[in-house]
C-alpha cells in the first residue's frame, strides 16, 4: 500500500517565491510557484489574483504548428475589458521565460494591475520583462534543486 506524499512533503518540493517591486510608481507584487508541469505567477498591485490566464504553445494546445512561439492563451476567469491587453502581457511573459529557460511548462498568469498602469506601453514592457526574469529564475533554481 503505497501512502499520499504529506504536506510538508509536498510543500518542500515546490519552489514558491515573492517579490514587491516599484513599477511605475505602482507597487507591485509578483509570486511565483514552480510545479512539475505547470508555471504560476501572481502579479498584483492590488492585493487581489485578478483575472487568470492559461498560455500554452501551439502543441500542448493540440495544434499543429512549425513555429514553438506561437501560443494560445486562453482567460480562464475573470474580465477581458481591456481589449486583450492582459492576454497579450501574460503571452509575452511566458515568451520570454521559455526562451530564458527552456521549458515546456505552461503558465497560469494570475493578473491584477490598475488599468491605468497598463494604459503606458513602458510600463506593461517594464512589467512584461520583470516578472519573466523573476519566473525565468524560480524555475532554473527549481530545476538545478532538482538536480541536486
């Protein structure tokens, strides 16, 4: 009879780490966990998960594509009154962190940020490269603690 892992197993073998930063002016908080198959990353400047975005390549969708870079991204909850704004900021941050990393994890984007702040193309750059830096990261440090 084989036994269900304990929490604290299961705790230990994720990698989940925080960080606040200024963007903008706009304080705001990015976490992210490392699971086996899966990416999650919570930005917030308001204490909030928002809205949640699922963002797979073309092959863990199921279609068919010569090009790895192209995703789907899919609004699993929450609003889409920004014109595919969010889509398109969670896309580009799990661009990036697959051409940091290599991996073939998707990412689940937890996104809640003042509309205001997406409304400056600087800002959403700005936040676009800091949280797939900070993701990009986790997950190397998840792999090599695997690794060990």
């Amino acid at each position: 009879m084989s036994s269900s892992p304990s929490t604290a197993e299961l705790t230990n073998s994720l990698t989940s780490k925080m960080i606040t930063k200024e963007l903008a002016s706009y304080r705001t908080t990015i976490c992210a966990t490392i699971f086996s198959n899966k990416i999650l990353l919570v930005i917030t400047q308001t204490n909030a998960f928002g809205s949640i975005y699922h963002c797979l390549n073309d092959m863990q969708a199921g279609l068919r594509s010569i090009n790895e870079e192209c995703f789907e991204t899919k609004c699993l909850l929450g609003f889409r009154d920004d014109h595919g704004l969010s889509e398109t900021v969670c896309e580009q941050i799990s661009v990036k962190v697959k051409q940091r990393t290599k991996t073939r994890k998707s990412i689940v984007c937890c996104l809640a940020v003042k509309k205001e702040f997406l409304s400056e193309f600087e800002n959403a750059r700005e936040l676009v490269e800091c949280a797939s830096q900070f993701a990009s990261e986790c997950e190397s440090e998840d792999r090599e603690r695997m690794n060990e």
